[in-house]
C-alpha cells in the first residue's frame, strides 16, 4: 500500500511517544499490522489504507485463527485478541488524525480468550533448582543471584535484564523496577536473595564487568548487559539439572512467586502491586491456583473428603 509506510511511522511514534508503550510491544503491533497489510495487498490489491474494509480485515482475522489453529497453538485465542487489538488501535489512531471518517475494525470483536493455569513449582523443587549453579565461581553465583532475585521479586525476564544498581536498595530490603509502560514500582526482596546480591555484587560482578562502564545489575562475559534469551537458558539448564520434568521457565519462577504469596495468606492487591499488574483481573488467575491447592489439601488431610 502507497501510504502505508507513512502511517506506520506516524503510528509507532504515537505508541512510543503518547502512550509511552515498551520497544517490544510497539514492535508487536506493528508486526501485527505488517501482516495485515501484506495479506490485504496479496489478496485484495489495495493502494491506500483508507480502502481497507470491514470484511478484508474478518478474512485476516480467519486466516490468522486457522494458521494458528494448524500448528494447535495452546494460546490461539489470546494471540487472535493481539491482532485485533493492534489493529483496533491503529484505525483509532487514523480515526484520530482524520485520515478516515470510520474504522473498519470497530465491529470486529475478538474471540473469548480461555485463561490457563501455568506451571507452579513446589517450594521443593525450587529449592532444588536453585541448589544446582556451582557458587564457587563467578558465573554460577550470578546465576544463583539472578534466580534468588526472581523469585523473591517476581520481576519479568525484560525487567530483571534492565535492573540496574543505582535501583537496589538492599540495606532497606527493596528494589525499584521499571515495569511496562516505563510505570516504576517499588518491590520487596527478602534476606536470601539480599545476601546472594551483595555477595555476587562483591566477588562476580568486578571480575564480569570487564573494565566496562555498564550500570546494569547482572552482566555476560563480555561485561555487557544479559539478553532476555541466556535467562531462559539458564532457568532451562538448571531446571534440567535438578532433574525437574515440568515445562519451565523464567515466567514459571514469576507465577510461583505469587502463588506461594497467596498459599501463605498475603493480599492479592499487595501481590498486583508487587508483579506490576495494572488490571487486578490478570492478578486473579492465582486465586484459581490457590483454590485448587485449597482442595487438594482438604483431600489430603480432612478424614472424611
């Protein structure tokens, strides 16, 4: 399309600029919409955005829900909702601008998106996956340190690569996280996790940080900050180790953060300011955890369930 290019970087900056959204996510709305308009050009041969119509976008939308349905994609419905949503919101914007007089997307409704239950791991296992990196040299103790940090904090894998130290407040038992949509929040961290910090910050971090000026908490090698993918692979590595069968990880440690915080009676709105949620209704998903553990204890212990 003629003027799609141009829409598209006006677009990205009203994301970035006005609603102040994260590079990752401004990047998954305009991927998003980059397959809207390669499919409308291929199957449509449209040259301007204004022509795009109501059903050209359903025959997107189907088209992506049986993709996703052939690979049997667990998240389907959740992933539709994505496309609509970026989609919605682009027209709102062109709306806004007065580059159309109607949106051809405000009918299109997205699918009821099922919610499931991830993974938990058991104190145990968490336990037993953190006994597993060799403390003794300094990349171990990091990765010892990064797994405390998680799970005392319940931070994001983006979140955690971005922690940097003048956001550690460790004499005062707290960190200050930068969550999505640059929204900062104050996070507790426990005793545990305090000491592998100050002990990774003393003994593996001046030998990491190769004579680099970065200011980011945990480091490579190379002294430069970690990517979000080698905290997967440590998670996994040391998930394998421990000899753990679940599908695991860094999410995994986040969801049992909050679920162990409600199994031990704490406030699901202190646990939504602690994950970042700015909708208490994702921040319920852990209730359902709680109340199936609840009958799985009452089965256990009770004489006569």
């Amino acid at each position: 399309m003629d003027d799609a290019a141009l829409y598209i970087k006006l677009f990205k900056n009203y994301l970035s600029l006005e609603k102040g959204l994260s590079g990752n996510t401004v990047e998954s709305y305009l991927l998003d919409l980059e397959k809207l308009f390669k499919f409308i050009d291929l199957k449509y041969s449209i040259n301007i955005v204004s022509d795009i119509k109501e059903d050209m976008i359903y025959k997107f939308i189907l088209n992506i829900n049986s993709s996703l349905s052939k690979k049997e994609d667990h998240f389907s419905s959740k992933s539709v909702s994505r496309y609509i949503s970026s989609i919605k919101t682009f027209f709102k914007f062109l709306l806004r601008e007065n580059v159309i007089e109607l949106s051809p997307a405000e009918n299109v409704e997205s699918p009821k998106t099922v919610r499931t239950i991830p993974d938990v791991l058991s104190v145990e296992e968490i336990d037993l996956i953190f006994s597993k990196p060799d403390i003794e040299n300094k990349n171990g103790l990091r990765d010892r340190t990064i797994l405390e940090t998680m799970y005392a904090s319940g931070l994001r894998v983006s979140e955690l690569v971005n922690l940097e130290l003048n956001n550690l407040y460790l004499d005062d038992g707290y960190i200050r996280v930068m969550g999505k949509g640059s929204k900062e929040r104050i996070v507790p961290i426990g005793k545990s996790a305090v000491h592998y910090i100050k002990e990774y910050l003393k003994k593996s971090r001046p030998e990491l940080k190769m004579g680099q000026n970065e200011n980011f908490v945990f480091l490579n090698n190379r002294g430069k900050k970690l990517s979000r993918m080698s905290i997967w692979g440590f998670v996994k590595k040391y998930s394998n180790l421990a000899g753990i069968k679940k599908d695991i990880h860094p999410h995994t440690i986040r969801h049992s953060f909050a679920t162990h915080l409600l199994e031990g009676g704490a406030d699901i709105r202190a646990i939504q300011e602690m994950l970042g949620h700015s909708d208490i209704s994702t921040t319920q998903i852990y209730t359902h955890i709680n109340r199936d553990y609840l009958i799985e204890t009452h089965r256990t212990f009770h004489p006569r369930a």
